[in-house]
C-alpha cells in the first residue's frame, strides 16, 4: 500500500487587504500620471518651454526630500495614514492646476505635488511586507507593481482623451476625483503597525539614521543609475513622440508601460526562485538596450518597439529591486530602508530629467545623444553589480 507524501500548501498571498491595497495603488498612479503627456505643452503654453525639464525634477525633489520623513512616520504612526497623506496631495494639487497661470506658480505646484510620491509608495511597500508571507515576496511586488503599472498606463491615455474631448481642466479635475477614490478605499483597511505613535512634532525631527538605512545601499546605487532613463522617458519622451508623428503622446507611455505591466508578474517570481540580482542583471542589460533603440527610433514603430523593450525592463528591475530591499532591510526598520531605496529613485529620476533635457535642448537633432547618455549610465550600474558582487559582503 503506498503512502502518499502530504501536500504542502504554498503560503496565501490574495487576500483582501491585498486586493484593496492594489486598487488604491492603481487609483494613485492613475492620477498624477494623467497630467504627465500634458505638462510640457501646459508649460510652453504659459511662456516657459525652457523649464520642460524642471516638470519631473521639482516633483521629484520634493518626493526625494520627503522620503526621510516618510519612512520615520511609517515606523511611527503608521502606514494607513501615511499612504492616505499622500493621496491626499495628489487631490489637492488636481485641482489647483487650473487656477496657477503663472510660470512661478505652475513650478512651486509640481514642487507641492511631488510630495504624494514620496509619501505613498514608501508606506505601501511596508504594508505589503506586513501582510505577506516572505517567500513570495517578488510575486507580491510584482503584483503591487502590475497595479500601479496599470494606472500609469491607462492614466496619460485617458489624461489625453479627456483634455481632447473635453478640456485640460477637465483632466486635472478628473486626477483630483481618481485620487479621492484611492483615500476612500484606504480608510477601510486595518493599520499593520503594531506599536503605534500618535504624531506629534517630534517626528519631523530628522537625523542621519531616519534618512538612510546602510544595509539596503547596494539596491539603491543600482536603482538609482537605472532611473535616470525614466526620467529621460518622462521629460524628452513626448517631445520625441510629436516629432516623430504620435498625435496621441499617451501611446509612447502606453506601450512601456503595458508590456511592464505584462512582465512584473513573472519576473517576481522568478526572483523569488533564482535570486534578486541575477534577474536584475538581465533587466538591468535590457533597459541599455532600450535606450539604444529609442535614440535610433526614426519612425513610430520603431519608437514604440523601444518603448515595448524598456517596458520590459521595467517590468523585471522595479519589483526585483523592490523585494532586494525588503530581503535586506531589519525588520523594525522596514519603513527607513523602503525610504532609502525611493531616495535613490526619485534622484535618479531627477537627476535624469534635468542631464536629458540639458542634452536635448529643444534640438530634435540632439534626442539621440540623450538617450544614449542615459544608457551608458544604466551600464555603469550593471558594472557596479558585477563588482560588488565578488567581494565578500559583511554579515
């Protein structure tokens, strides 16, 4: 008589805290990424084309510059009302846009708005590490990251259609109503913070050790050095898309952004089995690749085609480096270390809108040598990996 071996049940990752986290991720990203393909010609529009790369730097200095403060609230009051916080900028700021007519204005509003970013997904992330079992920590990122993918996806698409159909204000007003719905599915979920804090002025009191957790250092330098490129791709990548003939600049942003989308699932799990950086060296090799592409492109097809391989890359390198972090990361410090790898992404894309438009310089003769600049510096990052890799890191 033979015995058959007990099925061993792999640990449960859907739930509906998941489920609802997810959603109001999709909703976030859907609405600050709305305004995206717009804001270049909204600026233009108001006498200051030559500041088309300070759209995506000051959004994200100030989200860099909130990152710190973001981590410590997140280990300290918690991490429902801190992704809640930052939704509720993303509200706000929708529907002041229509009244800044101003060039000063419009400039210290991308500064006000970009502290959503730093606010939310740093305090999404620890929740998802509170809530699911470590093993299938890729996959959930992954999945977390298919949800905001999903929203950056359909948010320019729409942003585009609403201001064709209807208007610009339209547009900022309906990024104020999709933030709104985020707020409102976050109030139903139960806080995972165990000890909690009431706030209190205290906790704006930073030090050295709330803005930077050495342990999750070596994922941060990587992230860092590949999102220059996505800052290129949000400055330069819709001035490209005109010249090229894309009436609808929401396509270009589409493509990367669904074959990411399609990517980040597998590529999570993958991670989960075979380990965090050989799937990044390979995510890491394709989205130099990309680059290359898209500074070749001289057709639409070939732009999308581009758009399509660094939507892969994408898709592998942002939840690998997501999970990275968290492997890395002390247990008490969760929200810090989360911070920490968002410095380094918001510098990078900062820094990479403002070398890319330095670079472009309203020279369509120049979109080239951008897009291989920034290719050559996600290299340098392939290299570090490759280095740093060898040597025996301390336990």
């Amino acid at each position: 008589m033979s015995v058959q071996s007990p099925v061993i049940e792999e640990p449960r990752l859907f739930t509906v805290s998941f489920g609802l986290l997810c959603l109001s991720s999709f909703l976030f990203f859907a609405s600050f990424n709305m305004m995206v393909p717009e804001l270049p010609d909204y600026l233009t529009e108001l006498g200051g084309a030559e500041y088309k790369g300070l759209i995506i730097s000051l959004f994200t200095l100030t989200a860099l510059l909130s990152r710190p403060f973001s981590g410590k609230l997140t280990d300290t009051v918690g991490r429902v009302p801190i992704m809640a916080f930052g939704s509720l900028v993303c509200f706000i700021c929708g529907f002041l846009y229509p009244i800044f007519h101003t060039i000063a204005g419009f400039l210290l509003l991308r500064l006000v708005h970009g502290f959503s970013t730093g606010f939310k997904p740093t305090a999404t992330s620890a929740y998802v590490a509170d809530i699911v079992p470590l093993s299938r920590l890729g996959e959930a990122m992954g999945l977390l990251g298919m949800s905001g993918t999903l929203g950056s996806s359909i948010g320019p698409a729409i942003g585009d259609w609403f201001t064709i159909t209807f208007s610009r204000n339209v547009m900022f007003y309906s990024s104020s109503g999709l933030a709104l719905m985020s707020i409102a599915i976050l109030m139903g979920m139960k806080e995972t913070l165990i000890t909690r804090e009431r706030f209190q002025l205290k906790h704006l009191k930073i030090s050295w050790k709330d803005m930077y957790e050495p342990a999750v250092l070596r994922p941060s330098i990587v992230y860092f050095l590949f999102c220059f490129c996505y800052g290129a791709i949000l400055t330069i990548g819709p001035d490209l898309s005109r010249y090229l003939g894309i009436n609808n600049r929401g396509l270009f942003f589409t493509c990367f952004t669904l074959s990411s989308l399609i990517t980040r699932f597998g590529a999570g799990r993958i991670s989960d089995r075979h380990g965090r950086e050989s799937v990044m060296k390979v995510g890491v090799s394709l989205m130099a690749f990309s680059m290359l592409l898209i500074g070749l492109a001289d057709s639409p097809l070939f732009l999308l085609t581009g758009s399509v391989v660094y939507g892969i890359a994408l898709g592998i390198c942002s939840p690998t480096v997501q999970a990275w972090t968290i492997d890395l990361a002390p247990e008490d410090g969760r929200g810090r270390a989360v911070a920490t790898m968002y410095i380094a992404l918001e510098a990078g894309i900062g820094l990479g809108a403002l070398l890319s438009a330095w670079l472009y310089d309203n020279d369509s003769s120049k979109f080239g040598m951008a897009f291989y600049v920034m290719g050559i510096i996600t290299l340098v990052g392939w290299f570090y990996m490759v280095k740093t890799g060898k040597k025996k890191l301390p336990q």
